[in-house]
C-alpha cells in the first residue's frame, strides 16, 4: 500500500512522525531504529540561545500518561545547526524543527535562522509557551497571539512550510486554529499537553517542581481525538494528529477524522522502538480493515444522520 503523504508543502514517505520534546534530535533513538523509515522526525523545542529548563523534579508518571515540566532545556538553535542537524540522515527523511520564543519577534528572528538550513524541511511553532511581554499569557490562548506569532514566522521563513502546534488549553480551539490559518499557517499539530498536577501526600508537596505541567499519553487521547476532528471540520488547512497515540489503531483514528499525519510523543518513553514498528504496523493495519488506500481512508469517518 502506498503510504506516501503530502500536505501543506511536505512530502513524507510515510504519515509517522515522532513529537517534539519525546525524541531527542532523533540521533539518541538511532540505536533502537532505523531513523530513515520513519516519515518526520520533530526535533525537541528550539529556542535562539541556550536554555537550562526548569528545576527537577520535573517528570512524574502518571495513571494511562505522564506529567512533564522540561522547560524546554536545549543547547540554542545554533548548537542544533552546528552539531544535530549535519548528523541526522535529513536528505531521507523530514527534519522538522520546533520554535520556541518569547514574542513575535522573536520567533521572527529563530524562523530567519533556520529558514536558510538546506536540512529543515519544515517549522513548527510552539504557541503554547508563555508570552512574557503579554503578561504571561500563554500565546496559544490568545487567537490575536496565534495570529500575530504565525504572520512573523511565516514572514521569515522563506520556503520553509510552517506547522502551528496548537494548545488544548482553550475554551474554543477551533478559533485558534483559525486564527494560525489566518497568519498563513501551511498546516496545524494538534494538541500539545494539557495541564495538569500532581501531589505527594506523604510528603505534602507537588510531584513537579513547577506544580503545574504537562500531561500526555493515552490518558488524553480523547480529547485531541475531539479536537482534531473539530479542526478538520472548521479549516481548509491540513492537521497533524497528537496525543496518547500507543497503537496502530490510535494512529489510525486520527487519519480516520481528518489527519494527514500523526506524531508519536510519550509512547517513544515506554519502547524507544514504537515509531519505527508503527510504520509497518499501520500499513498492515490498513490492508487487515479493508482500506483501499490512506487517501481514501482518510477523513472518511461515517457520522450520525
């Protein structure tokens, strides 16, 4: 079965791809896999100097998920262009890099860094980090942010497709995913982590440092269901699917309301091996439930009269 996607000016061998924040660089998971098989690979959140992330502890393990507060700890774009980049096979599969920033202009600048890197194949954008020059207000809240942040990213991003990943966060992410189609989105991810905490009652304080975090894994995989399908519904633009994808059969509920492409994130945890067996898993999956084609199965969900 031919297992070929394009959308939004992306062509992935394949719709599997590992989320940002759950697989390195991809290099860390080369020993579990071959890197090539995979559709895209999204390397871990970017910012335009290096950052230590927040304090430990800053994972806890979660019933069905896991509750993460990393901060974004990376060694800055540069360090990624120098090191990372030149090592990942990106001439055989999709290298996405994710933004992370801390007002428009900002993730203007990171998107001119990155726009001219023959190795990128796309940018995704964070908008669910804090906006510090707007009070704290996450920017994925805000529709107007969302909007503002794309058009300078997209400004700067030369060829390079723009991916908004959008904050489940919200009271209508409809409206947001809106807003990202309005400042010139190519396409959408959804959804990134939904907040939450956890508590020791033995030691009566939180389990993560920053208290709030967060969660992903199956436990949520309802919602960015919802979500996506809702999205699909409210814009001509293309949606990666995110969140609690464990199986092939997940990943093929996304495809099944609407999503081009998925990306795999807390499962990497539990089997370093998962995205690779998921390729071949999928396409098996498919023939075994009679689907003539990913195309024709896609979006082709049999809703009530």
């Amino acid at each position: 079965m031919d297992m070929k996607v394009s959308f939004g000016g992306l062509n992935l061998k394949n719709p599997v791809m590992t989320a940002s924040g759950t697989f390195g660089f991809g290099l860390e998971f080369a020993p579990y896999g071959d890197l090539t098989k995979l559709g895209g690979i999204v390397a871990k959140g970017l910012s335009l100097k290096p950052r230590e992330g927040n304090p430990m502890p800053r994972i806890a393990e979660t019933p069905c998920g896991m509750l993460n507060a990393i901060g974004i700890q990376n060694p800055g774009v540069e360090d990624f262009i120098t090191k990372a980049l030149p090592a990942l096979p990106w001439k055989d599969v999709a290298v996405i890099a994710n933004l992370y920033a801390c007002d428009a202009a900002e993730f203007g600048e990171l998107a001119g860094v990155l726009a001219g890197e023959e190795g990128v194949a796309a940018l995704e954008v964070n908008v669910s980090c804090p906006n510090v020059k707007e009070g704290g207000i996450a920017f994925g809240q805000d529709p107007k942010q969302i909007c503002k942040v794309t058009e300078a990213v997209k400004k700067n991003a030369g060829n390079k497709p723009v991916i908004v990943k959008l904050s489940p966060n919200v009271t209508d992410i409809v409206t947001c995913a809106r807003a990202a189609a309005e400042g010139g989105a190519d396409s959408l991810s959804l959804i990134n982590t939904l907040s939450g905490m956890a508590v020791d009652i033995r030691n009566r304080q939180p389990r993560i440092a920053n208290v709030i975090a967060g969660l992903s894994g199956p436990a949520i995989k309802p919602v960015a269901l919802r979500c996506v399908h809702q999205v699909v519904q409210a814009v001509d633009i293309p949606v990666v699917g995110i969140g609690g994808i464990a199986s092939a059969e997940d990943a093929l509920e996304f495809i099944l309301v609407g999503a081009h492409a998925i990306q795999v994130g807390t499962a990497n945890f539990l089997r370093p091996d998962f995205s690779f067996d998921l390729v071949d898993e999928l396409e098996k999956l498919l023939e075994d439930i009679g689907a003539e084609s990913l195309d024709e199965f896609r979006g082709s969900l049999k809703l009530p009269l």
